[in-house]
C-alpha cells in the first residue's frame, strides 16, 4: 500500500535533480557608486547653498554582460557593438544578460511620473522633503496644488493603487518588522570611504567566459528627470474620471544601445569587470564621470 | 439500450473527412518571381483608374510540405518613402453577432472558403537570403561578436504595429497589409519585398493577391484600396470579386441576401 506513494515521492524527486544544461547562471556582485555621485548642491529658499549627500540623488544604475568594452567609439568606454544599420543610429551592443538596481516606479501622482528609483525613498517624507524642498520642482496634486501633507499623500497613493499597506507600494523601500513598524530597506549602503554599496543579481545571464560586467547610473539632471524613463510608457496608469497621463517606465532597450541614453553628468564603468569562472562575484565600480 | 447509443453517437461525431484541410495540387508555382516593379508617383497613386490599371495581380499555389512557399518582387529606391501594399484573396469581416446594435452590413458571417493570407517583409536585396523564384528566404543575418558567440540580425525593414502595439506583427487572413519604406539617400538602390504564403484558400489551394508600391506614405489602406484580388474562383459561380464590391460599397447585406451561397446563415 505504501509502495505507489513511495514511488510517486521518488519520481517527484527525480524532478528536481534534473540538469538541464542551460548556458546560463546568476551573477551576484556589489555595485559602488562613487560620493560624488550622491552629492548636489541645494539651494534654499533664502539663497543659501548648502552640500547634500543622499542616496536618492542615485538614479537608477544598469548594468550588462557583453563581450568586450573598448575606448574610442564614444567618450566614454562602451561596450563593442554589432553593425551599425542606420547611420543615425548606433549599433546593437548584444548584451548577454542585465539588470539594474532600482527602476522607475509611480509615486502616484503625475507631476513625479518618471522621477522616483525604487529603493531610494524609504518614506512619503522624503519623497516631499526631496522634490519640494532640494529638486524645486514641488510633488502638486490632481488639481495642480502642492502638495505638503504626507497624511495626504499617502491616502492618496492607498487610493490610487487600491493599496491598504506600504509593502504594496513599490517606491517606497521599507520593510515591515515584527512588531508592525516599518524601517527603512534602501537599496544602498555608505561604506567606510563614503561612497554607497549595492548588492545586485543579474539572473539568466549567458555564460560565455572572458565576458565583461560594464553598466553606468543615469544621474538626475538639473531638472531633476531621467534619460532612461520614457514617459510615453502607460505604466501603472489609471484612466478614470479626469485622469489622463502615462505614468512612465524605462525605455526597452537601454542596454542595448547605452549611446543613447548616457549624457554629461552619469557616472559610468572605467574597467569593466572581466569574468572568468561563473562563480566570480564582480565588484563594479562606477568611477567614471562623464562630463 | 444506452451502450448501444453511446459509441453511436460519439461515432456521428467524426463525419467529418478534413479532406478540406488537404492542399489541391494545381500547375500555379509555390514559389513566384514578379520581377521588378515600378513605382507609382504620387499622382498616379492619387488617381484610382490609373492606379488600378498599374497593380500586380499574381496568384501563388501550394508549396511541398515543410517548404516555404510565396512571391517576391523587387523595386528601386527612389530617394523618397514608397509604401508598399499587398492585398490577398478575398475579404474578410467578423460578423456582428450583437442582439442590440447589430450592424446590419455584418450581419451575415464571411465566407472564408477564398480567403488565403500573405505575410509580407522588406530588404535591400544585398540581404535576402533566398533564390528568386526558386526558394523563398528572408533578411536575417548572422553577427558573431569578439567572443565568438552569435546572433541574428534581422535586416527586415517592414515593420507592421500589431493590435496591441507589438511588433512585428501581420495582419491575419484576406487582410490587407501595407509597409512603408524610407528609401532616402538610396536611389536605385534594389529592395526586394517577400510575400510568404501563411495560408491558402481552402476551395482551390490558389491564392491569388494584388500588389503596388508607390511613391508616399502608407495611409488610408485597407480592403478596398486594391480592388478585385480574387480572380480566379474554382466554381465560376462564386465571384469572390463581387463580394468584395458589396464589401467596399457597404451593400453587404443586399449582397448577401441575394447570393446566400456566398455568405454564411445570418
């Protein structure tokens, strides 16, 4: 009687011994974006100038495996590319596998559409402390009034995304304790030299030894808007009552053709990380500044 | 009693022979080379009676089994966007099945027994892959990297939006496809434009289409823009032609009423 459910338990096992050879595996690295990188001036209301350092001045950093990264094609160093099709177009970089740390999400309301990393706003405070106070560029309402209320905006965003947590909000980086209380849960560390440290896994890379682990974060611009955000993307919008917006999300081919995203201003990969066995941890440094 | 039922009626359900899904061979090539075609101005386009004595009507047959079958032709950049439209046998409407609201006109299911399906692509010759006439292949390259690892390059340059935005994408059967063509800065430059043969009439296995390339921007093409495709009907009593002038005059309802053998029950 026991026999057929032994048998079935060693089938179900066998399952999960099964190789299947895939040329493909999981790179997990750190990511160091330099000081320099987190650091804007901020203007007060008053004129004053003061020096901020924070990780939400970290935009959202991409990261590849391609075949090679050469100088020369640009003035920065880039990936090798394909043919080039179209003479105003770059070439394809065929990258074998990527990833980012942290991507575009909605914080709700249109005016912050494409401006807010996941993994950089541990709380509604600072996102309004951010845009309203450093970026000058204030979070405003449906019906263009600034908004200054967190209570508000979080009803808000509860509302907007028919959310009763914080764990359902994407934008916000916290993590919930036992206790109930919510603490931060960013994406980033500042390390003893000042610079922030990531942790990030690049799944279902193809394997092809020599390859390289290059990538560069897309800073804010003095606008305070992003490159790689395309804003024409429908993202979790809502199309009722007078709303009517794209909510934004990142372009699809950004690793693909990096050219056309990287301007003045984003920290990029000056050696890119040379991987020899599957099992290396590449540490990626982005100390390139492109200015 | 019931026993005896059972395998009787579970029997009365394979009646069918699927004869119908079985390719009628014909003399029509699978494979077809139209040479090289001339490009419309936009003048000539413009004005439908010239316009229709300057289309392309062919007609392809049924390819062997695991082989692609189609046409191909070719044109000469003309430092200008073309656009180029094909339009396969017959017509094709979903019928309107709504018990409010119904629209009259689609009343009637379509008849699909001449309906056949091409699916189109566009190179610069120096990419196709295939042997006019002969074999029918596509724009895909190959790029092998400084690791020695490769990847397929696709040199189509039709790129269709799908329903959903997606690319590519085709439209489906008896439907019209069109492309536009940015031949800028090359002048007398060859492209070829593959039709592959996606599915064939299931009345005579000859799908029979119209074709033009013109000089301008694909607008306002659809089901009437290139008249009279269907050309060659097995039994002379369907006239797949007709049914396409009732299509593009919105008298499909009369049509239909009139000629029900050429329309499905209402």
């Amino acid at each position: 009687m026991r026999s057929p459910f032994l048998l079935l338990a060693s089938a179900t096992l066998c399952g999960c011994s099964f190789d299947e050879n895939l040329p493909e595996i999981e790179i997990v690295g750190t990511v160091t974006v330099p000081r320099a990188a987190a650091t804007r001036t901020i203007t007060d209301d008053e004129g004053h100038e003061s020096e901020v350092t924070d990780v939400r001045f970290i935009g959202p950093v991409y990261l590849g495996a391609f075949p090679d990264v050469t100088q020369g094609a640009f003035r920065y160093p880039h990936p090798d590319m394909g043919p080039i099709l179209d003479a105003a177009y770059p070439g394809d970089t065929y990258p074998y596998g990527g990833t980012s740390v942290g991507r575009f999400d909605f914080a709700c309301l249109e005016s912050v559409a494409c401006q807010v990393t996941t993994g950089r706003f541990a709380s509604f405070e600072q996102i309004l402390e951010y845009f309203n106070e450093w970026a000058d560029d204030p979070v405003l309402d449906p019906y263009g009034e600034e908004v200054t209320s967190v209570r508000y905006y979080e009803q808000y965003c509860f509302w907007y995304y028919y959310a009763t947590s914080y764990d359902e909000l994407g934008f916000l980086a916290v993590e919930r304790q036992e206790d109930g209380t919510w603490v931060p849960d960013l994406d980033f560390e500042e390390n003893e030299d000042g610079d922030f440290v990531a942790e990030f896994s690049m799944p279902h890379t193809l394997y092809v030894e020599g390859m390289k682990i290059w990538g560069w974060v897309d800073s804010p611009s003095q606008a305070y808007t992003f490159s790689t955000c395309d804003s024409d993307r429908p993202g979790p919008a809502r199309y009722d009552y007078d709303m009517n917006f794209e909510a934004g999300g990142s372009h699809q081919d950004i690793l693909n053709y990096p050219s056309l995203y990287i301007y003045q201003g984003d920290w990029i990969v000056s050696e890119a990380w040379q991987m020899t066995s599957p099992e290396d941890k590449p540490e990626i440094v982005l100390d390139f500044a492109y200015e | 009693m019931n026993r005896t039922l059972l395998p009787l009626v579970l029997l009365s359900a394979c009646d069918r022979s699927g004869d119908y899904l079985v390719p009628v061979e014909t003399d029509v090539l699978p494979v077809l080379e139209l040479g090289e075609l001339y490009v419309l101005t936009p003048e000539e386009w413009e004005d439908r009676s010239t316009r229709e004595s300057l289309v392309t009507y062919a007609e392809v047959g049924a390819p062997s089994p695991g082989e692609r079958g189609g046409a191909t032709f070719t044109f000469l950049g003309v430092d200008a966007k073309v656009c180029v439209v094909v339009d396969p046998e017959a017509v094709f409407w979903n019928q309107s099945v709504a018990l409010q609201g119904q629209l009259e006109s689609y009343a009637w299911p379509d008849n699909y027994l001449d309906d056949g399906d091409l699916d189109m692509s566009i190179g610069l010759s120096a990419n196709y892959t295939g042997s006019p006439g002969i074999e029918l292949g596509d724009f895909e390259g190959l790029y092998t990297d400084s690791l020695g690892h490769s990847a397929t390059i696709e040199y189509d340059l039709c790129e269709m939006v799908g329903y959903y935005s997606q690319t590519p994408a085709h439209a489906g059967r008896a439907t019209v496809e069109s492309c536009e063509i940015d031949t800028r800065g090359r002048a007398g430059i060859e492209y070829t434009v593959v039709l592959r043969t996606f599915s064939l009439p299931m009345d005579d296995s000859i799908l029979s289409f119209a074709t033009a390339v013109y000089e301008g921007a694909c607008a306002n093409i659809d089901e009437c823009t290139l008249p009279r495709e269907a050309k060659k009907p097995l039994d002379p009593d369907y006239d797949f032609a007709g049914l396409e002038q009732a299509y593009c005059a919105n008298e499909m309802s009369a049509y239909c009423h009139d000629n029900p053998y050429m329309c499905g029950d209402p």
